[in-house]
C-alpha cells in the first residue's frame, strides 16, 4: 500500500515526464509517448515509469533509447523539480502494454461472420423452428 507522500510524489514525476516526454516527441514525427503510471518505491529512491508508446512497432527501440538516456531524462526531472524534491528518485522505464492487451482481447471478443448464412444465433433460431415442424 503506497502513502500519500509516494502518491503525491508519483503524480508530480507523471506530470513532469510527460512534459519532458512531449516535449522530446516534438521533435520526431509520428511518434506519441505518454507516461501511463509512475510507482515510487517506500524510501523515494526509485520511480518506476511505464510508457505507452505509439505505434507499437516501435515500441522497443523507443523504450531502449529511453532508458539509454535515463540519466539526462533524471537531470531534466531535477530541474523541474528542484524546489519540490531534495533527492530526486533515480528513474526507470517500463513499457505498459495494456492497450495492446485489451485490443487483443477486443479482436478475440469480436462476433466471427465465418459462416455465409449469417451468425451463430440465425443458424441456432432456424434450428429451433425446424424441430417445431
């Protein structure tokens, strides 16, 4: 169970890279990061951030450059936060595929229109009026 403070400090590092993030982003065409969740661990010495990354496909390389330059990213951060945070947590990246995972299960949930006469529920309802006749 988080405590106010990580919460507060979660949200105020979410906030803060975003804005690094969008600001990066910018500069390179067709690519949207955005900071999904930030977990702070008990002491305030670790931030965990996971990103969303569009188009997925790139999603790896984006992430690997990312955490290449987790330090500088780190260096932004203290200079957004200076004021607010003594020690500024050291920083690692993540990457959150849940809308990824929830367009697969989308896709798996859609009705299948394999059969030509029509879907699954026409074919049981003309069934169930020839056991009538």
């Amino acid at each position: 169970m988080e405590t106010t403070r990580q919460n507060k400090i979660a949200r105020l590092i979410q906030k803060d890279l975003a804005s690094i993030f969008q600001a990066q982003t910018r500069q390179t065409k067709n690519l949207l990061v955005s900071v999904s969740v930030v977990r702070v661990s008990p002491d305030l010495s670790v931030a965990k951030a996971y990103l969303s990354i569009f188009p997925s496909a790139k999603a790896q390389e984006v992430l690997q450059s990312i955490n290449d330059h987790a330090a500088q990213i780190r260096y932004e951060l203290g200079g957004l936060e200076r004021h607010q945070l003594r020690i500024i947590p050291e920083l690692k990246f993540f990457l959150d595929d849940s809308l990824d995972y929830v367009e697969h299960i989308d896709e798996l949930l859609k009705p299948r229109t394999d059969s030509p006469s029509g879907t699954a529920e026409e074919e049981a309802g003309d069934a169930s009026e020839e056991e009538k006749e």
